[in-house]
C-alpha cells in the first residue's frame, strides 16, 4: 500500500436529519485538507488532489516532527491559518523566501481528526471512536497542531449552530463506527454547512462593463460549462481573484455558449470553488453567489 492515501469524504446532509446508533458530531473548519505521513524521518504534506505541499508549511512540519509521537504515521486533517481561507490562499506560493516569511507572519494550524495508520498497523478497519483514542494518545497540541474536538451527536441542529457561532464553516458527523474509506464518499460520514453550496471549477472570467476588474467568472462542473456566478464578491476579491486567473492563465479546454466568447476577458486552468445556489434549473445553478476557491 502507498504512503499517500485520498482523504475519506463526506456527504451533504440537512442539520434536521434524524440519525439510528451512535454518531460523534465535530466542528467544519475553513481551510484545506490534509494528510501528513511520516516514514522514518521523512515526514510531507499532501493535499487532496495528491499534489505534495509540505515545502509551503515549514512550522507545521516542525511541529510534527516535535509533537507526535512515533516515526510511522499516517493523519488526517485540516489546514487552517487565521483570517480564514482567504488567507490561506496567500500561502499558495513558490519563492521560498515568501514562504519562510508568511510562515512567521501568519502561520497556519493543522487541525487532525484522524488517525489512517500507526507504526507499521494501516487503521483503515479500527472504528473512529477507536482511531479518535490512539490519536490523542500521541498528538501533543501545541500552538501549531491541535486536535478537532468531537463530542457525540444528540443535538445535531443546536451544535451545528452553535459551531456557526463559534466561527466555524459547518459540522461534521461521523458514525462511531465508521471505517476510514480512502477516495470514497461515504453516508458513514455526513457535513451540513451554511447554505446550500456545491463544488464548481472557475475557468475565467468575462469583461466588465464599468471599472470593476471583471464581470462574471466562468464555473465548469463534471466537464462541461456550468454557466456564470457575477455576485457574492467585494472589490478586494475581485482583484484577489483577477490576479489569480492571470497567474493561471491556460487555453480555454471547454466548449462555452458561441455568444459568450466575444464576452471573455480571461481564460485559466480549472481552479477549485464554491457557490451558493438556491436550487437546480435545467443542469444549471438558480441565483449562484460567489463563496470562495478552495485548494485542490
């Protein structure tokens, strides 16, 4: 089996949905996924997408090395600094000198929630009450690694909006006896967030009929051209977001509506997003509101 293993993933659901057996319910945080693996004293950070992203945090790699016990592990979690996950984009960066000054400035948090493997034992078959016990065992939080609190599921609508308050993006709830499912997007583990959003690629942008640095971005979903999100930004986003698009400027690789071209500004590689929608018309979002990019 490969070091590297995808992140087990979680189904949309509803704060009112009714639940059979024992969940544990914890907070959704606003960064990115990660899985860290340590192999003797080799220890790298991987994102969802496989893409190696340990140079970028070199006090979370400090920390690991410092305050978890062992030199066989395999952790899940989440990648957080303050000021959220725009924030956490400015961390998205090649020059070592950047990194190794926004690593002092803002320095980011690695939540864990899970544990996949422990000495040469993979965990994939141990329950998550169970995983949950050996990882704080031997995570040793500091002010760079903490462990995600769970508490059990009996209130699932008061402590999703609790978490809300509190800060956080959403809930996760976990079946007590969920297996780790690499890859797979399991009902064994469910997320209820603010809104109805779902996961689109942005592939450019329009042109602005004013001064604003744009007009719309286009979104692409499973392949094909999923229409325009033009709301939901600030000015800061939208030159945030221009800058970002140019830095990944590619080739369109989609067809898009023939009367939409002349309208384009800018096209760019698939960029990993979120919106807002109210529902589903025609295989296109209704009222889509720009949320934010998340990392692949």
């Amino acid at each position: 089996m490969s070091n590297m293993i995808e992140p087990m993933l979680a189904t949309l659901t509803s704060p009112s949905i009714e639940l059979r057996g024992s969940w544990i319910i914890e907070p959704k945080y606003d960064g990115e996924r990660i899985i860290a693996v340590r192999s003797g004293d080799d220890i790298s950070l991987w994102t969802r997408r496989n893409i190696q992203a340990s140079y970028k945090f070199p006090e979370i790699m400090e920390a690991l090395r410092k305050d978890v016990d062992g030199t066989e592990w395999i952790l899940d979690g989440e990648m957080t600094v303050s000021g959220g996950f725009r924030q956490l984009l400015n961390r998205n960066v090649e020059d070592r000198f950047k990194i190794s000054l926004l690593s002092r400035k803002n320095p980011a948090t690695y939540n864990i929630f899970d544990i996949i493997r422990q000495g040469k034992e993979y965990l994939l078959n141990t329950p998550i009450i169970e995983r949950k016990g050996i990882l704080m065992k031997i995570v040793h939080p500091d002010n760079r690694i903490e462990i995600v609190p769970f508490q059990e599921a009996d209130k699932i609508e008061e402590q999703f909006n609790s978490y809300l308050k509190e800060g956080f993006e959403g809930a996760i709830i976990k079946n007590s006896y969920s297996k780790y499912e690499p890859g797979r997007r399991s009902d064994q583990w469910l997320k209820i967030k603010k809104g109805d959003t779902i996961d689109v690629h942005i592939i450019g942008a329009t042109k602005s009929t004013g001064s604003i640095p744009f007009g719309a971005l286009l979104m692409e979903r499973d392949g094909k051209y999923f229409g325009k999100v033009g709301s939901g930004f600030s000015d800061n986003d939208r030159k945030d977001i221009l800058k970002l698009l140019k830095e990944n400027q590619e080739p369109l690789r989609i067809a898009v509506p023939p009367a939409l071209e002349s309208d384009i500004l800018i096209t760019s590689k698939p960029l990993l997003a979120e919106i807002k929608m109210q529902e589903m018309i025609k295989k296109s979002p209704r009222a889509p509101v720009w949320v934010r990019f998340r990392w692949e």
